[in-house]
C-alpha cells in the first residue's frame, strides 16, 4: 500500500541522453512535487503542481519539464542529459489546504530514484 | 532566503541518551516541519509547528519554535538505534517557493 511511488529506483544512463522518471500517489491529494538531493543531501524544490497550476523553481533548467496525465501522476522528463543532473529525485505530495499557496500540510515523500550520469 | 540551517551536522550518542537537534532560519514562517530521512529513502514527516505555537509535542519528540530568534529545536527522548537518521527541519512561507529544506543533522545512535 505505497503511497507514493517512484520508478525506477536506479537509472544510470550517458550524459545527452533522455529520461524519464515515474510517479504515482494513491493518496489523493491535489498537490504533488518533484525535489532535487544532491550529494551533500541538500533538498531543493524543482516543480509543485496541483490541477491549477504549475509552480517552477527558477533555477530548474529547462531541459527539466514535469508531466501529470492526471492528478494521481507527475513524472518528471529530463532532456539531454548532464553530469551535473546525477541526484536523488523525489517525488511527494500533499494535500494543500484551501487556496493559495499555504504548505500547512506534511509531505508525503516517494523513496526516490537515484540518477547516476556518466 | 527562509533556508533552515541545521545544528549540528552529525551528533552521535548512547542509546538511551536525548537527542537535541537545533534549526535556524533566516526570514518570517508560516510553518516549520521536521522530518526524518533513514538512508536510502525518502523523507517521513514527523511534526509540524504553525508560527504562532511555541512547543509541541509528539510520543518522543519534542519541537519548540522561537519566531523572535528564528529558530527550532526537536529533541528526541530515550532515544534508540531505530532512531540513526537524517533530520531534517523545513520552512513553509506561505508563498509559492513551497518548503524550504536545511541540510540536516546525521543522528546516530550507538547501541
């Protein structure tokens, strides 16, 4: 009864090369996430989505573009690939409490995929 | 930026022993959270503290946030080789930057 799911755990691919990376939650909740952790375990936000609106981190190349077919989904597309992209990615999700953009909701994070660009 | 910085980086101690882990942040919140991330997996919530509470608690977990210091504190009681972990403090601002992650104090728990 995961409750958000992330494949594939591992990917290991050559740099120019394209991706994708799968999420799915079976919590219902209207929100959901992609975040970056880097070898120091820094943790930063790259994209949050609900079926409103689509929130993008600045700083997140272009080359990176979430995809949600339908609100239980965001997957994660990431396009030629760079050395400099080999991170965890995790998934999560909320529910947001009314309107706006108030995260008094937990995060509920997927066990992430580990990209490893060589 | 509202990053959380936590203190310290790692911290081990005995089994048994409290676990005190600090959080500090640079600008006003709306909610701070803490999580827990065991190695290998993905982050698991395990208290979250609006902006006008001072302390709560949760079975052996103990948060306290000062908004004039801008800072937190979870401390961990009679703590337990289960409990070897990162932590993790975030700080929500209300506005559309989401959760805003520190870089987390590596607790481990000697038996």
């Amino acid at each position: 009864d995961t409750a958000v799911s992330q494949t594939p755990k591992y990917l290991v691919t050559q740099m120019g090369n394209d991706k994708s990376i799968k999420c799915e939650q079976n919590l219902g909740h209207d929100t959901m996430y992609w975040y970056k952790q880097d070898s120091k375990k820094f943790l930063k936000i790259m994209f949050s989505y609900n079926n409103k609106e689509l929130i993008i981190n600045e700083t997140v190349p272009n080359r990176f573009s979430p995809k949600s077919p339908d609100k239980a989904h965001l997957n994660l597309h990431i396009n030629s690939l760079e050395l400099g992209d080999s991170a965890v990615y995790f998934c999560a999700s909320s529910q947001a409490p009314g309107t706006g953009y108030s995260y008094n909701s937990p995060l509920h994070f997927g066990n992430g995929t580990r990209l490893t660009v060589t | 930026s509202q990053q959380g910085e936590e203190d310290p980086q790692a911290l081990s101690i005995q089994e048994g022993e409290n676990a005190t882990m600090n959080c500090s942040y640079k600008t006003s919140i709306n909610n701070l959270q803490w999580y827990r991330q065991n190695s290998g997996r993905g982050l698991v919530h395990l208290i979250l503290i609006r902006s006008n509470e001072r302390e709560k608690h949760s079975g052996r977990l103990r948060v306290t946030l000062d908004t004039s210091k801008k800072s937190s504190s979870l401390l961990i009681t009679a703590s337990r080789a289960a409990d070897t972990a990162s932590y993790f403090c975030a700080t929500a601002g209300g506005g559309a930057d989401g959760l805003t992650f520190g870089k987390g104090t590596h607790l481990i728990i000697q038996p």
